[in-house]
C-alpha cells in the first residue's frame, strides 16, 4: 500500500539551491530514434529555467526540423513546490537511498501518472518516469547532478521514448550553467 509524501522530504526538495531562482546552461543532446526515420542528430543549445516551473531550450546547432519537434517533447516536470497543487502524491517506495512517489495529475489529460525517484541523502529528482493513458507508451529520465559553485545541479540525463509514432534513447548534457540571468518579462511564452 502507498503512504503519504513524507513531507520533510518534499520540502528538502523545494530548498534545494535556495540561492538559485532561474538559470540558463549549454545543453548538447544526441538523439537516437530507433523507429523510422532513424536519425541520430546531435543538437546544441541553449536551457533556460525560471522558478517556480518555466522552462525552455532554444537549440542553435543541428537538425532545425528535429530540434523544433524535440525542443516540444523534451520531458520535464513540475518543481516540488507545486506538486502538491497538481497531484495526488503517494509513496511507493524506499530501496538503495531513492525514495519513489508516484504522481496522479488532479486534472485528467494525457498523463496518466509519473513515477518520481529521489536521492535521499541530496533531496534531488534522479529519476522519472511519464506513463500515458492513452496507451501511446511511456518516456523516462535519468539524471546525474555535480555542485556548480555551490549548487547541486543536472549535469547529465539519459532517456528513452516509447511512443506509438516514434521511439527515441536520449543523452543529455548541461554545462556552463549561469545562475540568475536576467530574461526579459515575456521570455517564456514567446514563439520562437
């Protein structure tokens, strides 16, 4: 049976990096898509975030069609600080220092849940895991952190897409990361 979110937990992930309220890194992505077309881009570019929940990559370098398509796909989540507001939130596990809550959007739409692992001893998300309910398959994340002057950051990910049309393994990496860059008011909802 699920137990509640252990809320210490919960709020050592919304205190993680309290000095950080937005960031912009380089990311390179490679991409292969195991399914047709069976391309195998690398992209560069650029990952922007801003607290509590905005993010956006803008790649400069690679195949302008699949970076347009996967700058769409690329799986995130919502920051801890809404979970609460979004989700039903249980706990369904605790092996090897990772504790996993399962997370059931309050409002119906195309995800069924999401499968969260978190590092105990950083507070950090290591792992996730999108299921559909629309039976269009899966996506999943793994991700490895390094302290960046004093922040406790993504600095690799790994991932496969398992999706009706298109089936995709994923290797990520940030770097350069710049914490508290100015972006001009507006800077998340433009379409580039």
């Amino acid at each position: 049976p699920s137990q509640p979110l252990q809320n210490d937990l919960l709020a050592r992930m919304m205190a993680l990096n309290p000095n950080v309220h937005s960031f912009e890194a380089r990311i390179h992505a490679d991409v292969h898509m195991t399914s047709f077309p069976y391309l195998s881009p690398s992209l560069d570019g650029t990952y922007y975030h801003e607290d509590p929940n905005r993010d956006k990559i803008v790649f400069t370098g690679g195949l302008p069609a699949v970076a347009k398509q996967f700058e769409k796909i690329y799986p995130r989540i919502d920051g801890p600080e809404t979970w609460k507001k979004l989700y039903r939130i249980t706990k369904t596990g605790d092996a090897g220092g990772v504790t996993t809550f399962r997370l059931v959007p309050l409002k119906h739409g195309r995800v069924d849940h999401i499968d969260v692992g978190v590092d105990d001893a950083h507070a950090a998300i290591v792992s996730e895991r999108w299921s559909y309910n629309d039976g269009s398959g899966y996506a999943e994340m793994h991700q490895r952190y390094a302290d960046v002057d004093g922040n406790y950051v993504v600095v690799a990910q790994s991932g496969h897409v398992e999706q009706s049309l298109y089936k995709a393994d994923i290797t990520s990496t940030l770097a350069d990361y710049t914490f508290n860059p100015h972006l001009p008011k507006g800077f998340f909802t433009e379409n580039d």
